[in-house]
C-alpha cells in the first residue's frame, strides 16, 4: 500500500513538474558570428541550445511577454551607417521547441534592428533603420500595422517610457535623440547630444534617459520634463550598453575600450565603481528581481553574469561567436 501511495504522489507531483520546468525564465542572447539565437538556462547557465535564425544578421531580440517567443530582427552584415546588407525581415522563434515558427517580412529592406514590447497595448515596436521609422506589429497576427517615423537617419536604439506614451530613440549618425509621441505618431523634439551617440536607456520612474557620448567618455543625461541634456556623467571610457537597476538605485553601462561595467549612483549622477568583464561588452540587462545583471561581452563569445549586491561577476556563460543582444524570456 505504501508504495502505491508513493506511486500515486509522484504522479499527481508530475503535472506539476512538467509545468515548473515549461514556465522557467530563459535567458536570450543574440550570437552574431554565429547568427543564431542562444536561449540559455539562467539557474545552470547553461546554452540549452542555439538556433539558427536563416538570415544575417540578427543584432538584438525580445521576447513575447508571456516568455514563449523570441522576434528577432535580422539586420544585417555590417555596423549602423556602414555599406552592407539591408535586412528584411523578422524571425520568431519559439523558445520552448528552439524553432523557427514564423517570419515577419518587410517589402524592401530596412535594417530593423532594436526590437520592444509595448508595456500597455503589448505590441511588437522595432526600429526600421533605412526607413527613419519604428514599425508596429501584432505579435499575434505578425501583421505590420503602422509606423512611426523618427525625423532622423541612423535610429537605432529606441526606450519606451513605462506607461507606453514616449518613445526616445538613440540616433547614431547624427548624434541626437528623437523625442516621440506614440499614440500621436510624430516627432515631439530633435535633442542634439554629441557628433556620434549610441544606444539608449530610461529610468524606472521615466525622468532620465541615458545615451552614450561616442566621442568622449561621457554619459548624457536627459531630462524628460524638459527635453534637453541636464547633466554628463564622466566615466573611465567610451560607453555603449546601459540598463538601470528596477529600483533606480544604480545604472550599469557597459564600457568596451575598458573591458568594464561602470556602475552610476543615480543619486549622485556619478560612477561609484567599475567591474571588470570580458572583452569588448557591448549590452546590459538587469534581471526582473535586480539581484543580477547579464553583460553581452562580444569580443570572449560570451556573457557575464554580474552580482549586483557585491558588484563582482559570479559567472561566465559561453556563447556563440560575438555575443550582443540580450533578453528575458519571463516565467508565467
């Protein structure tokens, strides 16, 4: 009888494992030299496995808010600005099976690059860089629906604000951020930053917006009650990636020339401290719970996981070839 009893535990118990294990959080990671998708295993941090995209490249990637789909933009071969192929398309990817499920495609080439999900409408927003817009997408139909142009060339990198209403992209050639209005669709403000800026981050409580100066070692702080650069932060060296905490306590940003993180008091506006990390990082992201932070470091293949309690890398996840974008596929 015992044994049956057991029997009939472990059965009952088995559903529920199955749907423990299906609803983990996974890890993305945009593997460039590889152009394949890793979804990684963050308790093990282990790559479960890489999946092929069929496209070159893909730079960046999202994933559905359920956490059961990966879009992923396929770019290009080349840098923003440089002579090379035009992507297309879009790749959706089912992190469950790691296949390839479906292809959002555009008529002529755009460069689509920094894929996001509205916090609000939950629709799939991605910079069309060819085309000076950001496209709109139901991420259930994979039908465009719209654009929104962006005033500017070169957006490639683009925050929303967390109730869905602003847009702000990071706009490279022209060193400047598109302020923008969803809903309205249109161009707000033009802010001017540097000869050359990159990539772009937003705090949790939509007051600052954070872009990195390419041509000096300085973080520009935008104020978004006003539109305009409030402060600069001077950091160890040029910066690219950044992501704040959720508690918007701290703002790591990644330094490649340095093989650093610098981590920014945002009380203070000022670097309190570095990390070191691999080679050449390129992008941030701080987990939903804060207590770590993935650093995409492009020139080791790989990801480091950095303990935001102490400030020291834990781990080191190998990757494919050129490790950059990066994504939390959340558990639900």
């Amino acid at each position: 009888m015992r044994t049956i009893r057991v029997a009939l535990s472990l059965l009952a118990l088995s559903p529920l494992v199955s749907t423990a294990y299906a609803q983990q959080s996974r890890l993305l990671v945009a593997e460039k030299g590889a152009q394949s998708l890793a979804i990684v295993d963050p308790a093990s941090g282990s790559v479960l496995d890489s999946v092929p995209e069929r496209g070159i490249t893909g730079h960046e990637v999202i994933a559905s808010r359920d956490g059961k789909v990966a879009f992923v933009p396929i770019y290009g071969n080349s840098g923003v600005g440089k002579p090379g192929t035009d992507g297309q398309k879009i790749v959706v990817i089912d992190i469950a099976t790691h296949k390839v499920i479906g292809n959002i495609a555009f008529d002529h080439g755009v460069r689509p690059h920094c894929p996001l999900i509205g916090p609000k409408d939950g629709l799939l927003y991605v910079t069309t860089e060819l085309d000076k817009t950001i496209t709109i997408i139901d991420p259930k139909t994979l039908k465009i629906i719209g654009a929104i142009p962006t005033g500017q060339p070169q957006s490639h990198m683009f925050v929303l604000s967390h109730d869905g209403r602003r847009a702000y992209t990071a706009n490279v050639g022209p060193g400047t951020v598109s302020v923008i209005d969803v809903h309205a669709r249109k161009v707000l403000k033009i802010i001017p930053i540097s000869a050359n800026t990159q990539r772009i981050s937003i705090s949790p409580d939509d007051k600052w917006v954070f872009t990195a100066d390419q041509t000096k070692p300085q973080m520009a702080v935008i104020n978004t009650a006003t539109n305009a650069v409030a402060k600069w932060i001077p950091m160890e060296g040029i910066g690219y990636g950044a992501a704040p905490t959720p508690d918007g306590r701290w703002l790591l940003g990644a330094l490649p020339d340095q093989n650093k993180v610098a981590v920014i008091d945002l009380k203070s506006m000022q670097v309190t401290r570095t990390v070191a990390v691999g080679a050449y990082p390129q992008e941030v992201l701080v987990r939903p719970d804060g207590k770590a932070a993935y650093i995409s470091c492009e020139h080791a293949n790989q990801v480091d996981e950095i303990d935001t309690a102490i400030w020291t890398v834990t781990r080191t996840i190998p990757t494919g070839k050129l490790a950059d974008g990066l994504a939390w596929a959340a558990a639900k």
